[in-house]
C-alpha cells in the first residue's frame, strides 16, 4: 500500500474496511522504518532464534537433558556431543537449548512483570504530578538506586529459590526503570491538545490514560521491555552462577557454568564456555533489538510525528 | 553563611536518611515475615530448645517489632550489627575484616574502566562514523551483553589456565604486598572493569558528540585558538553528565563485586553476603546488606557533590 | 600601550588603499551531498578599512552561513570560491592561516552569551582566552587587559564582573562581555552575527550605540549581519540585501533605503516599521523557498509582484547599475545595484521599476540553475 493511501483518512472508498486511523498510519509506517533499520532487524533475527531454539528444545535437543551417562562423563566436544558432557554425562548441547526455555521464560516473564507495576505508577506519577509525582519517583529512585544483583540476592534470599520467586524478585528490581520511562512519556503528552479536550468533555482519568495517554508511552515502554528482557536474562544467570537462582536439575544456563567453573583448573573448558556463549546471543539480541528500536522511535528521525 | 554547595549537600544527606531506613527496614521486616519461625528456620526444627531460645533473644523476637527495629538501629549506629549465630562471630568483625577487600576489588575495577572507557569514547566521537568509532560502539554493545562472571571465567582460563600467567583464585592485599596484590586483582579487576567501561564509553560519546555540535565552540574558534583547545572546553563540558553515570556505575560495581568475588575466590563481602543466603544467617545477611548500601548511598552523594559543584549553573555563588 | 601583532603588522603595511581588507568572489556554500542545499548562492563584494557594511534579509537567506565561511566555520558542508583577507586565501587555507586570521584580523560577535561563552568558565577567563590567543601578554597582563575590555564595553564593576559566569550576566550585559570577547584579539574587522536580536528595544539601542563608538575609536570596520532593518541602517554605509542565498540589491544606506530598486528589497522596506510616518505594514507573501530545490531563475519570482513569466523563471537575472548619483568614488565597491528583470528591455516595468536610472545593465553568460 503506498504513502498516499496511507494517509487517507475517513475515506470509506479507499477498500478498507475502517477508516484509516493515525495510529494505524503510524504502524504501517514503522513497520517501514524496521525493516531498514539494521540494528533492529538483526536483533529481531537473533531473539526470533533464541525464541524458536527455546520453543522447540524439546525437538531439537538429540539427548533428554536430565538423562545420566555416568561413563560418558567430562567428555570434550565431538561429533555425538557438539558441546560435551557435564560431570554427569548429560548432553550439554540439550541441556544449553533447554536452558533456552528457562532464560525465555525469565526474559518474557520479567518485563511483564516489571512493566505491570511499573508502567501504572509511571501513568499515575506523571498524569497526576506535584507531590504524588514527586514522592512516587523518589521511591522509584530509592529502589532504583540499588545494585541490581544486590536486590535480587536479598530479595530471593527472603522469598526462596523458585522460577516464580526469581521471576517475582526480578520483576521487582527493574519496577522503577518501567516506572521512569512511562512517566517520562506521559508528562510529555499530559499536556497536549487531545488530553485536555478529553477531560474537558468530562472522560474519567481512568479512561484518559488508557485511551489517550498511554498508547504514547508505548514505544518508550516497548524499548525498555527489551532493555530489561537483556538485563533479565544476565541477571537471573548470575544469581544462579552464585547459587541463589533456579533450583536444578533444572538447566539454566548459569547453574551449568556454575558447576563448571570448578572444572577450569581440570581442562573441562567446554564446560564453561557453550553456556556462557549462549547466555551473549540471547543478550547481544535483545539488546540490538532494544537499539535497533530506540533508533526506529525515535521522534526526531520520524517524519510522520 | 551556607555555601550553596554546603546547603545542598545538606539536603542529600537528608534524603539519605530516609533511604537507609526504608532499606533496613525493609530488610528487618522481610526477615521476620519468612514463613515460620526465624529461629528454626535458621537453626533447623531438630535444633535443641536453648539454642532457638538463644536465637529468640538474640534476634528480639520476644519484642515488638518496632522496639525490635529500633534496637537494631541504635546498635547499629554505634557499630554493633549483632553476633551471628552461624559462625559466632560479631557481624561488624566479619565485615571489617572484608571490607577492605571489597573496597580494592572495587576500585581496581573502577580504575580500569575509567582506563578504558576514556581513551575509547574520546576517540570513538572523534572518529564518528569510522572503523574506530564502530569498533568503540561494537565493544559498548558487546560489554552490556556479555555477563561480568563469564567473562571472569574466560579470562581465567585464558590468562590464569592456558597461559598461566595470572593468578586463579586468592586475594592479596596490596598494603602487604603491592605486586602480589596487583596480580591478583588484575583479572577480576578487568572483569568488573570491562562492563562498566562499556557503559561509560557510550555514554562520554553520546555526550561529547553532542558538545561538539555546540556554538560556543566556534566562538572559541574565532579567537584564534588552536582545535586543541576547542576539543578540551568540549571535553570538559561533556564530562560533566558522565561524572553522574560514572557514580551510577560505581553502585553497579560494588554489586558486581559481589559475582567476582566468587568467580575468582577472593575472600571479601560478597563471599560473607552467599555464604549468609547459603546459612540462612539473617543477622548477618542484614548486616551485610546495611552496609552495602551505606556505602551505596555514601558515593551517591558523593556523585551528586561533584555534579553539583562542576555544573556552574547549579552552584551558583558562592 | 605597545602590544605585539606578529604577522598583521607586516600585514597592514602591506595593503595600500585601493587593496580592500576582504574581497569575496563568487562565495558558494553547499550543504548535503545526496540532496544539495546551496545557502549561499556565488555572492560577491568588496570590503574596505574603515568601512561598515550591513548584509540584511530574512531568516534562511543565508546571511549568517555566508559570513562563517568566510572563516572557515563552515563544518558540514562545502565552500567555494575565494575569500582573500589582505590578500591571502582563506578558503582551504591551512589552519595555522585560518588561526592567524581569526581573532587579530577577523574578531566575530556572536548572537547571545549562549553562543559564545562556555557556561563551565567564567566571562573573565574566556575574555583572557581570547586576549592570549592572538596577542603575546602574560597571564597578569591578559588580565588586566580583559578587565579594560569589560570597561571599554561598559561593564560597571568590571573587576568583580570578571569573575562571574556567563549565565550570571543579563541580557544586555552579556552582549557586551561577548563584544569584549570579539575585541580582544584587536581585529580590523569585527563581524556581527545578529548582534541586537532577542534583546529588549532599550537595551538594542545601548548595543548599537556601542558598536557606533567602538567602530569609530578602533577604526575597524565592521560586517554586520541582521534582519533588522533599523539597526543595520543605524550602523551601516552599505547595505546588501540577501535573498535565498544571492544578494538581490546593494548600495549605500541612502541609496537603499531612499531608493530601493529590488521588489524584495521595497516589499522587505514595507514590511518593517517606519518611525516617521505612519503606514501599514505588509508582510511579503508567500513563504521563503526550499534551498534545497529554488526556483527557477530569480530566485524571488514566486513571490515578486512584478514577476513576468517565461522571463524571470528561466535564467539568472542580470545585474542592473544604478545611475543614483552622489556616490563618493566611481569604484566598483560603491555602487547601487541589484539583479532583476523590472528593468530590462524584455520587462513590460512598472512604477516602482523606474528604467530611468538605469546606467548599465550586466547580463549573466549561460549561468546554469
């Protein structure tokens, strides 16, 4: 469809079935932009892998991954074991795919929940201003100043080692970045021209920031989902490299590396690299994405804002 | 007469307050709300009755809680974070005898960042656009994607296993023995140097790219100076927002420390932070979380500080 | 008070009379290489010592890009053509040139205190910054010199005000110590890149009043750029009018101003205010055009009401000399001009177009659009 029928609007002769709405226009012409965009469609290639790798594990994983082969222990690199076994002689290359399913379900799982918490209080803090506002970010600023590994360990330290509570505790510790950006959105289309006509029409404040509100926080709040899906990932890793994460036989990635780290001295390198190499693409396409996003949203190098 | 500086000081210093109490309260409070009683959680139900008697007075419990809290604090300001039950040892002592430890790794990591992401966003804005400026954003992107503990191990294999030139594991302190000590914080000082160099890399180019574009400096120009001097005024103005992300990063690091320290086996907080999670020693996971965010709060302000006094506009008269 | 200027000494003995301090020919500033944007169209003209001369127009017509790259300000795009200050080249000269050039010879007044002072340093340093770079004083002496250059532009409490930062000036205030900043290095030419806008009408006039003086004591000459009728007339003998990045019209203050010969020129004359009588304005029609694609020919055609089809939207307009009379030499430089069809044969004219005064008429060789 080209430009100029893009940008017709009310035009029930045009062949479509609704008017054409700016929200629409401004999808078509995203969706453009995405596509040159480099940054973005590589991490878009790279995290779709990660997605399908995670979702078809069970397929393409040749061994069960809890599957024990004590003689075929501590073996290196080979044809019928492209990543080696572990001190157990489970396949590693099933266990790292499946490990995929445990960092997708981290990487979804935390921004939504993050973002549940965080993107009302960013809405209500910046519709609402003044003290709330302020006192709003100052607890965001209080959580948000804290080392991220550091309120993780505490936080699943207290809650307990389960995928909920790890998920729960991350979710937790990226609230105030949500809460920072949706705010940071919302203060700047609070005081435009439709806002006020819909309050003045006597809209209730639920329905304004639904409607009127929200949907331009939406991409400041997309890129930020992918930052914290990066964040997310390397977190629940390190908390599980030190012990504190998924509980196993469950293989993430980190538990697996944290074992194999006491194999570096023995010459078992395999043990702690495949993990660690998976742990940077899923990384490397989240955040490419995240880039590639922030690039394409960006509302100086959009002509149709 | 207050010096603006002095007033505003004042001021963070007073938000600090409630920050930290928000925190020790936080974590006071999410102890005593673990399922079941505190005392067997970390004893054990098979423990026997004085002990978890013991445990009881220890921790307060027979009080109210808020007389509990307040107990806690007013030892803790005087330096008593309690005895733990664990390793019957008192949490202050355990503490200060890592924290210095910590305190190196810390700024080992600091100063090679600092090492790195200099030279690498300077010349990356310098050379926008070219194979350095591509190199530059490549290792930015690279260091936010590659976790700070891998990347310990595979500069332990390489540098500490195959190659053997770096020490594995072990900490020695450089008041002892300087040399000892730099080769043993080198690896996991580069280790937790490397991510937040890519931070601070990304963030010094964006800044200077934009100082660059700024008027000014063709007024600078239209003295007759040389570029040289131009680049400075622009390089001096630039680094003013990085100076926060640096004492942003600095939270990152400590919290990083936390992971090298067990990547590379070195005996500082972090270790007494896991074992407490591993032991269930609330006590002195409470303290060590105290502290770690004292220290926190401390260099935030510290940051603000200097934000505040190298930003003319925000300094004001004196 | 025997201060040292290496080079321009050599310099100023060199240029005679006739030698004008800057000679611009056939100036083009390009920006964009995929989709070119031409801001400064193959300008020309002559600037004398002593002389003070105005370049007017609208926002966009490419007054002030013309004037940086004469100094090679120019950073992202392309500029052609020859700029000789005393005789040496300045476009494409090396940066030891360019350095030399800037500061002792060519001393540039920025728009605001925003423009020209970094906000980390205090006015007093970056006056002393200046002062250093071009003259060979020591540190105590670039002082002290910075001070008197507070003094000279009418700083009260020059002393203490050297110690304050740009943003602790007032409006006016800071103008001056950006003046001061454009003095230090002692420049024969001080260029003026709209000095007085933003400024309360009050505090312009105090600016233009100190401009007056200073151009007179330090017997420089001065290129002010403005879209300020009222002040470039104030402070000018000659005034060139730039549209769209060509200059339509020049000629001396009286001329210009008593006989406008360009359309845009009258139409720019009767848009502004005029403090003697009372008239209504009228705003020029139409909007500026897009450098990046002009209209064809005269570049003001689109908008001129005496635009003749087939005439002035296909090549270049001629350069028309006017008769006017009462000019001080016969050279060149002292002329009134301006490049339109009006007054052509082809032209049916008007009268506002008076073929009278027509001298002589210069037609443009197969100039390419």
């Amino acid at each position: 469809m080209s430009d100029a029928e893009s940008r017709t609007v009310d035009d029930p002769d045009d062949g479509s079935p609704t008017p054409d709405s700016p929200l629409r226009r401004r999808g078509r012409s995203f969706a453009a932009r995405f596509r040159r965009n480099n940054l973005a469609m590589g991490g878009l290639v790279v995290t779709a892998g990660f997605l399908l790798i995670a979702l078809l594990a069970p397929v393409l994983a040749p061994y069960d991954p809890t599957a024990v082969d004590v003689p075929a222990r501590l073996q290196g690199p080979s044809l019928a074991h492209p990543f080696g076994t572990d001190r157990y002689g489970r396949d590693l290359f099933s266990r790292v795919l499946y490990g995929a399913r445990i960092a997708l379900q981290v990487a979804v799982a935390t921004p939504l929940v993050a973002g549940a918490v965080g993107v009302p209080i960013g809405l209500v803090a910046g519709y609402v201003g003044g003290r709330v506002d302020d006192a709003l970010m100052r607890l965001m600023d209080s959580i948000f100043a804290f080392p991220a590994i550091l309120l993780g360990l505490t936080l699943v330290a207290v809650f307990g080692q389960s995928l909920t509570n790890i998920v729960a505790a991350l979710g937790i510790v990226y609230i105030p970045q949500f809460a920072r950006v949706t705010r940071g959105s919302a203060v700047s289309v609070v005081e435009e021209e439709h806002v006020r006509v819909a309050r003045s029409l006597g809209a209730s404040h639920g329905r304004i920031l639904l409607v009127h509100v929200l949907p331009f926080c939406l991409s400041a709040i997309l890129v930020q989902a992918t930052v914290t899906a990066a964040l997310a990932i390397v977190l629940e890793s390190s908390l599980s490299f030190l012990g504190v994460g998924v509980p196993s036989p469950r293989p993430s990635w980190g538990s697996i590396l944290r074992v194999g780290k006491g194999y570096v001295d023995s010459g078992e390198w395999w043990y702690s690299v495949f993990p660690g190499v998976a742990i940077v693409i899923a990384v490397l396409g989240f955040n490419l994405l995240g880039d590639g996003l922030r690039d394409v949203l960006d509302p100086r190098t959009d002509p149709n804002r | 007469m207050v010096s603006r500086l002095q007033a505003f000081l004042i001021r963070r210093l007073l938000w600090a307050l409630p920050v930290l109490a928000l925190v020790s309260v936080t974590i006071f409070g999410l102890i005593r709300l673990v399922p079941g009683d505190p005392a067997i959680v970390m004893l054990g139900a098979d423990a026997p009755p004085e002990q978890l008697a013991a445990v009881r007075a220890e921790l307060g419990l027979n009080e109210p809680l808020p007389v509990q809290y307040v107990d806690y604090v007013t030892d803790a300001v005087q330096g008593d974070l309690g005895r733990s039950y664990v390793t019957d040892r008192a949490v202050s002592a355990s503490i200060a005898s890592r924290l210095p430890t910590t305190l190196f790794l810390t700024f080992a990591g600091f100063l090679v960042s600092l090492t790195i992401a200099i030279p690498a966003g300077l010349l990356s804005a310098t050379n926008r656009g070219e194979w350095l400026d591509g190199v530059g954003l490549g290792f930015g992107l690279l260091g936010v994607s590659i976790p700070n503990f891998w990347l310990g191990i595979l500069l332990l294999l390489l540098f500490g296993v195959n190659l053997d030139w770096l020490p594995v594991a072990g900490y020695v302190s450089p008041l002892a023995d300087p040399i000892a000590g730099i080769r043993y914080l080198l690896l996991p000082g580069i280790t937790l140097g490397t991510a937040m160099a890519a931070v601070v890399t990304r963030m010094l180019r964006s800044e200077l790219l934009e100082e660059l574009r700024r008027e000014y400096l063709n007024a600078v120009r239209m003295k007759g100076t040389s570029e040289l001097r131009v680049f400075a005024h622009a390089t001096k103005n630039a680094f003013i927002p990085v100076v926060t992300v640096i004492g942003m990063q600095f939270g990152y690091l400590l919290g990083g420390s936390v992971v090298i320290e067990q990547v590379f086996s070195i005996p500082g907080m972090g270790r007494l932070l896991i074992d407490a999670i591993g032991s269930r020693d609330y006590i002195m996971l409470q303290g060590v979380v105290l502290v770690y965010t004292t220290f926190f709060v401390a260099v935030n302000i510290v940051v603000d500080g200097a934000y505040f006094y190298l930003n003319p506009k925000l300094r004001g008269e004196e | 008070m025997a201060d040292s200027h290496t080079a321009t000494d050599e310099r100023v003995a060199a240029t005679s009379d006739d030698q004008p301090l800057l000679r611009v020919e056939n100036l083009r500033t390009t920006f964009g290489r995929r989709e070119p944007l031409v801001a400064v169209d193959g300008i020309g003209y002559d600037l004398r010592a002593g002389e003070t001369l105005g370049i007017v127009g609208e926002s966009g017509a490419g007054k002030s890009v013309s004037v940086r790259s004469l100094v090679g300000l120019i950073d992202e795009g392309e500029v052609e053509g020859s700029v000789e200050w005393r005789g040496e080249e300045l476009i494409d000269a090396s940066g030891r040139t360019l350095r030399s050039v800037r500061g002792s010879g060519i001393g540039m007044v920025f728009q605001n205190a925003e423009s020209a002072f970094d906000p980390t340093e205090t006015v007093g340093a970056q006056i002393v910054e200046a002062v250093r770079a071009s003259r060979d004083l020591s540190k105590r002496e670039a002082r002290a010199e910075a001070v008197d250059l507070l003094e000279e532009v009418g700083i009260g409490d020059p002393a203490g005000r050297f110690d304050d930062y740009p943003h602790e000036y007032s409006g006016g205030m800071a103008q001056r110590a950006v003046i001061a900043m454009a003095l230090a290095g002692e420049p024969d030419l001080l260029i003026a890149d709209e000095p007085t806008t933003g400024l309360d009408v009050s505090v312009q006039a105090g600016i233009v009043d100190l401009f007056r003086e200073l151009v007179a004591e330090r017997e420089m000459s001065l290129l002010l750029i403005s879209h300020d009728l009222g002040v470039v007339s104030q402070l000018c003998s000659r005034i060139m009018v730039m549209y769209a990045g060509r200059i339509v019209e020049r000629g001396s203050r009286k001329q210009l101003l008593g006989s406008p010969r360009h359309p845009y020129t009258q139409a720019f004359l009767r848009s502004v205010p005029d403090v003697d009588e009372r008239r209504d304005l009228e705003p020029i029609g139409g909007s500026p055009p897009d450098l990046a694609d002009p209209p064809a020919g005269c570049r003001f055609h689109p908008r001129c009401p005496a635009a003749e089809a087939g005439l002035c939207d296909g090549a270049a307009p001629p350069t028309v000399r006017f008769a006017d009379g009462d000019t001080a030499t016969d050279a060149d430089a002292d002329c009134h001009e301006a490049t339109c069809y009006a007054y052509t044969e082809a032209h049916p004219g008007g009268d506002d177009y008076d073929r009278s005064a027509v001298e002589s008429i210069e037609w443009n060789e197969g100039v390419e659009e």
